[in-house]
C-alpha cells in the first residue's frame, strides 16, 4: 500500500525567494585537506523495494544513508494497537501500517542488512502525527513506543530468527530523528535530550549550514537551495520539488523535466560548496516515487557522479559525527 497522500505532507514547508537565475556565492579555492560532505536521508523507509534500490545505489557509489524509520511500519494490521499516539487511539497512524506480518519481517531483513552495511538506522516516530503541540511527556512517550516496537518487533508480531544483536541494536543504535511535517518546538527539544538521542535533523536553513549543537544535540537542517529558471528556493526534498513542480499531483515526467531540473539543483548547490566554502550538503528523500520517480533517477545520477570523487564523502548524519567529534551532541547512542 502506498502511503502517499499521507507521508507526503511530511516536509511541506515553502519558500518564496527568489533569486536572480545566474546568481552565485563568490568562490574561493577550499582548503585542500577538507573533504565536501553530502548527507542524504529518506524518511519512513517504507517501501521494501526502495530498500533494496537505495542499498544498490550506496553499493555502486560508495555512499552511506540515514533513514529515518516510522515505527509504524513494524506493525502489521493485526498488531497495530501496540501502537497508541498522543491524544490518539490505540492502532490509529497517518501513514497506515504494515499489510501482512511477512511484510514486517521483509522489513527488518532490510534494516538489519542496512546496519551491517554501515548506514544510520534513526527515529521518524511512529504514526507520523504533527507534535507541534504535544508537550514533553508526550514526546517521551513516543519515543518509548518507537524504541520499545523497534526493539520487540520480532515477538509482537510473532516472528523467529531475530538476530542475536537485534535488541542491544534496538536500544542503543538510534541516536538520530527527524520530526514528522519537520515540526519542532521548545518540547521537542527537552524530550530528546531526555531521551537521550545525540542529533536531531528536523530543521530548515536559507542556504547549506553547519550544524550546530545546542543543549546536548547536535542540529541539521535541510537547505533551500536554488531551482528552476528562477533560481527560487526549494528545500532540498523530494516532497517539495514535487509540489513545486506538480503542485503535488501525480504527472508524467515528459522528456525528464522534472528529473532533469531537479538534478540540475542538486549538481548546483553542490559546485557551490565544492568550490567554495565545502559547508556539508543536505537532501531529503522518500521512499515514494512522485512523478513517476522522478526524484530518485536525478538521486541516483547526482550520487553516481559526485559520490564516487575522492574528496566527496557520501556519509550519514552518524557518519558525520564520528568524523566531527566536536561538533557532536553529548546525548547518548539510543532513542
């Protein structure tokens, strides 16, 4: 089942600037011994298939992911009311569940393959509600569930070969997460350093940024980045070229316009950086294919190209704090 119309509202968050089509930060030859970093996350991990095609996609380039999991998608329909949001019902989700315990452990396989293959496993929480008003306790409580269904999915869904590490993963092995809608907030904040995670990459920033660490968690955030002939911004997501483009309906993607201005706006804000002040560079992906998919073919061109040069590291947020251990957060591994 796709989660589409749900999952979609995600990153719905706009910009309205705009700027002249050829304008360009001033360049400056960077420092030959640092490295241009490129973090790339999809967040859900839902669909099994786009497991398998973005673990090739990392095989041939030598790039390493974050995927921000929903919880909910460890619950077949059967098991749902292991699940009980804020405010919500037991067994209530906005972006459904799991279709069959098969499905479930189909998607373990691919988690667990994915840790071994050395790629960030982190929180998306769980049913994908917006908890821009939730308080703390409540931000903690849904933290507890993600770590608590991640951590028993085998036996909740009565399902056998768990790995031996399985549960030590479960409990220390998240220590990232990005808010549902990229929603944020004061209680947020406190909940996750409570709960012990180390970053956090729900924010949005006008250009590339480095991250700052406030608090004890280390904060990204996606860029707006130039796109189209007027070189107006867009957050460097998927979900927003898709509304940019289509207004959010589904279009075929004729002679690849939709792919082409979209890696056309990857491969710039990239040669920004490369050849100027190399600040990392962030992107957001889903595991649904709008427009056609669309935006994973101009992923999957933008990695083979850039991924593979010997000063470009392709790393996950985990990745990336282990090579800046100053900039990291003081939170512990888990979620």
């Amino acid at each position: 089942m796709s989660c589409l119309p749900r999952i979609l509202l995600s990153c719905c968050v706009s910009a309205s600037l705009i700027l002249p089509a050829a304008a360009e930060p001033p360049l400056q030859a960077p420092a030959a011994d640092k490295p241009q970093y490129v973090i790339i996350s999809f967040d859900g991990a839902h669909d099994l298939a786009q497991w398998q095609r973005s673990r090739n996609l990392a095989a041939r380039t030598g790039a390493r992911f974050t995927y921000f999991l929903s919880c909910v998608f460890l619950l077949s329909r059967e098991t749902r009311g292991h699940y009980h949001a804020p405010g919500k019902s037991a067994g209530r989700s906005n972006v459904g569940f799991a279709q069959s315990r098969g499905e479930v452990q189909a998607r373990l396989d691919q988690i667990w393959l994915a840790r071994a293959e050395g790629h960030d496993i982190a929180s998306h929480g769980c049913g994908h509600f917006d908890g821009k008003g939730w308080s703390k306790a409540d931000w903690l409580n849904e933290f507890g569930q993600f770590s608590a269904i991640l951590r028993d999915a085998y036996s909740i869904n009565g399902l056998s070969d768990e790995p031996e590490d399985w549960k030590h993963f479960a409990e220390t092995g998240i220590a990232g997460f990005r808010a549902p809608y990229l929603s944020t907030g004061k209680n947020l904040y406190a909940a996750l350093k409570e709960a012990g995670f180390s970053y956090d990459a729900s924010g949005v920033s006008r250009g590339p940024a480095e991250p700052e660490t406030i608090n004890g968690i280390t904060r990204f955030a996606l860029p707006q980045i130039p796109e189209g002939p007027n070189g107006r911004r867009v957050i460097a997501m998927d979900y927003n070229l898709f509304v940019r483009h289509t207004k959010g309906e589904e279009q075929e993607d004729r002679q690849a316009k939709f792919e082409n201005r979209s890696y056309d706006a990857f491969r710039s804000a990239f040669e920004a950086e490369y050849r100027g002040r190399r600040t990392p560079l962030e992107m957001g992906f889903h595991f649904t294919l709008m427009n056609g998919g669309a935006y994973w073919r101009a992923l999957e061109r933008f990695a083979g190209e850039v991924c593979v040069k010997a000063d470009v590291k392709c790393v996950s947020y985990g990745d990336y704090l282990a090579d800046h251990p100053d900039t990291a957060g003081t939170g512990k591994v888990g979620g």
